[in-house]
C-alpha cells in the first residue's frame, strides 16, 4: 500500500474526473430527458408513431437538437470516463470479467454516442423540411420514423439494452464482496436493462417505456451512490490508486 502522500497524480485526477461525470450524468441526464419529452409534446401517440412528431414543426426540431446533444453529454461521453475508472479499479478482483465489463461500457459510450449526434443533426433537418412548400410529406414522415427506429428501438433500447446491462452486472460481480448493496443494484440495472431489451423486440411499448422509466430512476440513484464510494475510497474503488502504478488494464 502507499502512503496518501506517495498516491500517484493520475489517481486524484481519475477519481475527480469520474466522479465530476456521475454527476454530470445525473444532472444533464435529467435535462435531456425533459427535452425528450418536451420535443414529443408529451404526447403518447408520438412515441408509439415517431412519424406523427414531424407535425411538431420548428418547436419540436429545435427540442429534438438540444436533447439529442445534452444526451451525447450526459448518458455518453462522461460515462466513458466512468468506465475507464472501473476498469482500472476493478481489475485486481476479477481481470477478465473486468475488462469485458469496461469494454462492454466503452461500446455503449460508442455506439450510443453515434446515435445522438445522428439524431442531434439529421432528426431537425426532417422535421423542418417538413415544413416547407411543396414538400414530400409523407416521404419525410416515413424517413424521420425510420431514424427514430433506428437511433431510438435499435441502438439506444437494443444494443445499448444489452451491453449496458453486460457492463452492471460485470460491476455487480466484481462488487459483491466489499459492496454487496451496491452490487444488488447493479445487478437490479442490469436486470432490467436487458428486460427493457426483450420488451422491445417483442413490440410490448407500452412495458418497455415503463422498464426504461425505472431504469433512469434507479440509474441517478447508482451514479450518485458510485460518486460517493469512489470519492470517498470506499473498496474496492480504494485500490485504484494502486491498479495506476502498474500495467493499465487492456481491451
């Protein structure tokens, strides 16, 4: 072990700038969210039909960019950073599983990230084409449907579905020991994030909105649970300090 004088400098510079984006996750996650709904007007039948939001007109479009980029700063590149700080901490309890886990983390930072700067650019330009005379409407309904299936069913609630939940559940194994609450909750996302996952193959919306619902809650209430155990160096996230003096974990 090392003294808290010998602690090297990537450590407070790690453990500050994860949990910093925890926090960020929370707060600007919350944002993105309203902005979400703000751009379907909160209107139900827009979420079953993405095709009726492009009669939102300019309102909806510009809503639609501002929640697409503070989601690509919120639910995205701030959790990279978290999973590279796991991925260090976690590494003495279990290599494999930890590196699948961070790796799992990284690919939904990518993929999820890829989706909200597609959403954030092509999603208003639909919907503001709509608008104009003379325009194919109902070729840009059908277009802007499409790539809410896509971003939205896809990548956001399927693949991101499946390696979000790959990523707690590594954490929730790796965890059990010294955090076993934590870990509980871990498990509990993982859980659900892969049920959210089936409901939307399945078609069940209705199940599905309401799984995601309760995902988001209960992911606010991990990320500020994390924040703390890291900032606090509560085990296992004490040893990271330690995991930074020697080899860095791989992909």
């Amino acid at each position: 072990m090392h003294a808290a004088n010998d602690r090297p400098d990537g450590w407070p510079a790690l453990r500050t700038a994860a949990a910093a984006a925890l926090l960020v996750t929370v707060v600007l996650g919350t944002v993105s969210n309203l902005l979400f709904l703000g751009a379907f007007q909160f209107r139900r039948d827009w979420f079953d039909d993405p095709a009726l939001m492009v009669a939102g007109g300019s309102k909806s479009a510009e809503l639609l960019r501002w929640a697409s980029i503070t989601d690509l700063f919120s639910y995205y590149l701030p959790t990279a950073v978290v999973a590279l700080a796991l991925g260090f901490a976690l590494r003495p309890h279990g290599p494999a599983l930890a590196r699948a886990s961070m790796l799992a983390g990284l690919c939904y930072v990518l993929a999820g990230a890829i989706g909200a700067a597609v959403l954030a650019t092509a999603g208003p330009t639909l919907l503001q084409e709509y608008e104009q005379p003379g325009a194919d409407r109902a070729a840009i309904a059908i277009t802007f449907a499409v790539l809410i299936d896509v971003v939205f069913r896809a990548i956001w609630q399927l693949l991101n579905g499946v390696l979000l939940g790959v990523w707690w559940f590594g954490i929730a194994r790796l965890t059990r020991a010294v955090q076993p609450r934590f870990a509980r909750l871990s498990a509990v996302l993982a859980g659900l994030a892969w049920t959210g996952a089936t409901f939307n193959v399945l078609g069940f919306g209705l199940a599905r909105d309401a799984t995601l619902g309760v995902v988001f809650v209960l992911w606010a209430a991990w990320s500020i649970w994390l924040a703390r155990l890291l900032w606090h160096r509560r085990p296992p996230f004490d040893g990271l300090d330690e995991s930074l003096t020697v080899d860095p974990p791989t992909l």
